[in-house]
C-alpha cells in the first residue's frame, strides 16, 4: 500500500491512499479547491501519472470496489442547467450562466463539452450525482483504449504535467468531500486496476467564506424519467 500526502488549495494536507501493485508512472490522486464567488465547495479530482505513454481508461465502481463519493454535512450542487447524466457542462452556456462552470460532474479529462471541445467520455448507468452519496458497484465512466482524451500529457484535455481530471464535485452547505473507487490506467505499457480514495477538507478561512456566502437556483439531479 502506498499513501501520498498533497497540499491542498485553501486546504489541509491529507493522505490520498491508493492500494495495490502497481508501478510509479501511477502516482495516485489529488484534490484542488475550485476558487469561486458563489460560496461552495468546489473539488476537482486528478489522477496522477509521471510518465508520457501512460493513459487513464475508467472510473467506476465495483462489488469489491464500490464508488462512494460523499459530502459530509451537506448535500451535492447541481446547477438548474447541468446534465441530468452526470455529464460535464456545456461551454456555450456557461457565459450566461457563470455558476454552471461548478456543477458537480464526471469526466475523463474534459471539464467542458462544446462543439469545438468534445467531450467524449462514456457513462455508463451512473445514479445522479444528488443527496449526500453518490454511489455504485456496477457503473461508471471513461474513454475507448487509445483516446486522446484519456492522455494525462495532452494539452487539448490537460494542462500536460500529468493530472488528468475525473470528476469535479461541488456543495453549498457540506464541510468535506471524500470518495473511494475503482479505476483502469494503462501504466508500464499494461492495463491495472486499482482502489484509490481521496479526502478533500478545506481550511478555516474556506469554511468561514463558504458559511457566509449563498447562491440561488440551485436544485437536485434526477435522472431521466424520475419525478422532480
């Protein structure tokens, strides 16, 4: 087992642990603050990777790795005009709508979807990203073998040091954001899956700002089909 301790934006320092075998090209997972006006807890999840070559594939949850993402003391943000598949949100509309860019979402690289900046990654059966829980032990998301979008050294959907996005996850009124998963990396030239978990607590000054500050017409995901 190997553990990773990151200095978080606005935050503390805290191990992000990842279990199993595997080879350096894979460092793990890191957490940054997302800096906004609206008063919430905005996290981005990173993976990690320090070799050119290597790819991330998938992100889900399984019967012996379930996908639990968790706000603590709180519940998920999710913007009126945010997908209802967990997908992340549309360029064009974030102009009009600034709140929208910290909608709560997955991805395999892409932090937008446009016309001009695909966004291709696949989900598969998630649950709305709602409540307090978001989870699954038989869905997720990710890219085909190969996609460039997939390539945590690719400047179109990184910013080319390593870190490749996996999610960003953001509340009005929780106090932290943690989750464990399972993921698909190619690292050494070989497919790995690996348990990975990370915890986000932001700092004092961050909690004060976040019980100060409100946003208005947020509401809850549903997914197709349900009952508002």
């Amino acid at each position: 087992m190997k553990a990773k301790t990151l200095c978080l934006l606005a935050g503390t320092a805290v191990p992000l642990i990842l279990t199993g075998s595997v080879q350096a090209e894979f460092t793990g997972l890191s957490t940054f603050s997302k800096p906004n006006e609206f008063g919430l807890l905005v996290v981005n999840v990173y993976a990690e990777f320090d070799r050119p070559g290597d790819l991330m594939q998938t992100v889900g949850g399984t019967a012996s790795t379930p996908l639990v993402v968790t706000v603590e003391n709180g519940t998920f943000y999710n913007h009126s005009f945010g997908s209802v598949t967990n997908a992340s949100p549309n360029a064009a509309l974030i102009n009009a709508f600034p709140s929208l860019a910290f909608d709560s979402f997955v991805s395999i690289g892409a932090k937008f979807s446009s016309a001009a900046f695909p966004d291709e990654t696949t989900l598969f059966g998630l649950p709305p990203i709602a409540g307090s829980v978001f989870s699954s032990t038989g869905s997720g998301w990710g890219v085909t073998p190969l996609d460039p979008q997939g390539d945590p050294f690719n400047t179109d959907y990184s910013s080319g040091n390593g870190q490749i996005l996996i999610g960003q996850f953001a509340t009005i009124d929780g106090t932290a954001i943690h989750g464990m998963m399972a993921i698909h990396v190619v690292s050494n030239d070989a497919v790995r899956q690996l348990a990975v978990s990370f915890y986000h607590v932001p700092g004092p000054s961050a909690l004060w700002l976040l019980g100060a500050a409100g946003l208005l017409g947020s509401r809850r995901r549903y997914a197709r089909g349900a009952a508002p």
